[in-house]
C-alpha cells in the first residue's frame, strides 16, 4: 500500500518541481494535493487499496469543491480574475474525476476477480 501512495506521491513532487502552482490557487492542485496527503495518511493505517483510494476519491472531489471559494492565479482563468469565483477550477474536477474513476474501476475489478485488467 506504502508503494501505491508513494508512486502518487512521487508524481506528485515531480509536479511541483515543474509548475509554481501550489494548493489554493484554483488549479488541479487543489484535488491532487488533499487526494496524495489522504492516501499517504491511509496507508500508514491499512493495506486496504480501496480504503486508501476512497479517502483519496473524497478529498480530491472536497478540494476541488473548494475551488469555487477561490480566485484564480494560473492559467487562462487568471484573466478572468473575480469571475472565477463561484465556478470550480476544470482541472480540479478533471483531477476528482480520475481519482474516482480509478475507485470505481478497482472496485469493480475487485468484485469480479475472474475478468482480465
């Protein structure tokens, strides 16, 4: 489980190295930041992949929900400036999306052992 979180945490820190965006900038940093902290304090507590990926699944879609109080600072979106506000940041969704879809395709594999990944 430690290997599962540390390959999204390590994709992580090779992010920031390439971009200056950080967490409340109204990027998909803010549901990738909040999903790799859930899953990393997961594995320290269960084995359970799914467990782990939930946590992770919830605080990403939580963070890029909070986008919407948030103004932006990178991108196309930074020219809009106030108008940004009350609107979810589409690379955070985009980011909760793959969090959740890789959930439920982990789920659903898991309830069907016989079928091939």
């Amino acid at each position: 489980m430690k290997d599962f979180a540390g390959l999204f945490a390590g994709g992580l820190a090779n992010l920031q190295q390439q971009s200056k965006a950080r967490l409340g900038d109204k990027t998909l940093m803010d549901a990738l930041i909040p999903a790799v902290e859930a899953l990393q304090a997961q594995s320290a507590h269960t084995q359970d992949i799914l467990v782990a990926l939930r946590a992770g699944a919830q605080a990403a879609r939580a963070g890029s929900n909070a986008t919407a109080t948030l103004v932006a600072h990178f991108g196309r979106a930074k020219y809009q400036g106030e108008r940004t506000l009350g609107k979810l940041d589409p690379g955070s969704v985009s980011m909760a999306y793959f969090f959740e879809g890789l959930l439920a395709g982990l789920e659903k594999q898991i309830s069907t052992p016989s079928t091939p990944i």
